[in-house]
C-alpha cells in the first residue's frame, strides 16, 4: 500500500484541530483551515467527491466558526443543547438529504462508496453546523461520522486517516464530556448572573 505524505499532514492536522475543539479554543479553526486544504487535494486524488465538496464547505465554516468564536463572553456564543424537536427535524431532513445526496452521487461521479460517503458528507456538515454554535450533541454526530469514516478511509487505502479517526472517536467522548462540563459551568454562571440582576 503506497504512503501518502499528504494523508500523513493532513490526518496529523485535522487531528490537532480538534483535540483543540475538545478544549473549546479558537487556534482549532485555525489549524483545521491548514488541514481542509490539504484533505481536499486528497480526496481529488482519491475520487471521493462528496467529501471534496464538504471540504469546500468546511473552509467557509471554519471562516464562520472562527469569527464567531471571538465572542467568547457572550451568552450566545455559550454551549447550548438542543430540543427533543430540534432533534427531529433536524434527522428526518438528514435522511431525506442523505438520500439525494446518494443518488447524485451514483449518477454523477465515480465514487466508490457512495451511500458510505453521502452518510458521512451530510452528517458531517450537521455536526459542523452544531459545531460552529456550539451545541453539545455536535459530539455525538461525530462519534457516528467518525465510525463509519474510518471503515472507508482504510478500505479507500487512507490509512493514516483511517488510524487519526480512530483517534477522533475517543476524542468526541473526551469533547463531550468537557463540553459537558463548560455547559453546566456556563450555565451556572448565567444563572448566578441573573439572581444577581434580580436583586437589583
């Protein structure tokens, strides 16, 4: 199996970046810019066009995610959870883009595994999405995402990507657990801030 350097960069990038999502900082968007660019030029060379085009739209979230993020202090830029709703909606328009997704995919490219990559392409987009405002369960999506990610990136011959989202896996637990606690931080100061405002 022939090594690529640029899955070596770009897999140790993508890595870095969101150990520091973990953390809730900002310098992850900043290495993650680094690391979409070189994952996009992997993935042309691979064929594996839905992520090529998630790619493209992980550098305008990672632009959008990172000016959102220099509101560190505001309450909206606070961990937030979503709704029993939310949650609905919001899979059954996944299922439903999954699907188109797919199809386009059969009957526009050459894509090797295209039901595997329109999962992946819009699952990944929702949990970015959920990333960039910052909801807890963007870690949940990118436990499933990162699952199914590292059966086609080995069998797509990637294999540092394969074992760097092996990693991403235990890092989505360790995110969600900090998140976890950055939230009830969060929220205990919001609420202590507004018994304060109450009494005033």
């Amino acid at each position: 199996m022939k090594i690529s350097v640029l899955d070596l960069l770009g897999a140790s990038l993508s890595l870095s970046s969101t150990y520091y999502f973990t953390k809730a900082a900002r310098l992850a968007w900043l290495i993650g810019i680094t690391a979409i660019i070189l994952n996009s030029i992997l993935y042309w060379q691979k064929c594996i066009f839905g992520h090529l085009i998630l790619e493209g739209i992980y550098l305008i979230s990672m632009l959008v995610g990172l000016w959102r993020w220099r509101l560190t202090n505001t309450k909206n830029n606070q961990i937030k959870q979503l709704s029993y709703s939310q949650c609905l909606w919001g899979g059954s328009l996944s299922i439903c883009f999954i699907y188109i997704v797919a199809q386009c995919l059969v009957k526009f490219t050459a894509s090797p595994v295209p039901v595997l990559d329109a999962i992946t392409t819009v699952l990944s987009l929702v949990a970015q999405l959920l990333l960039v405002y910052k909801f807890l369960q963007c870690w949940i999506l990118w436990f499933v995402v990162d699952a199914i990610m590292a059966v086609m990136q080995f069998s797509q011959g990637m294999p540092f990507h394969a074992v760097a989202t092996t990693f991403y896996l235990v890092l989505a637990i360790l995110g969600y657990k900090r998140w976890q606690k950055l939230f009830a931080l969060e929220n205990k100061g919001s609420n202590a801030l507004a018994l304060v405002a109450n009494l005033h």
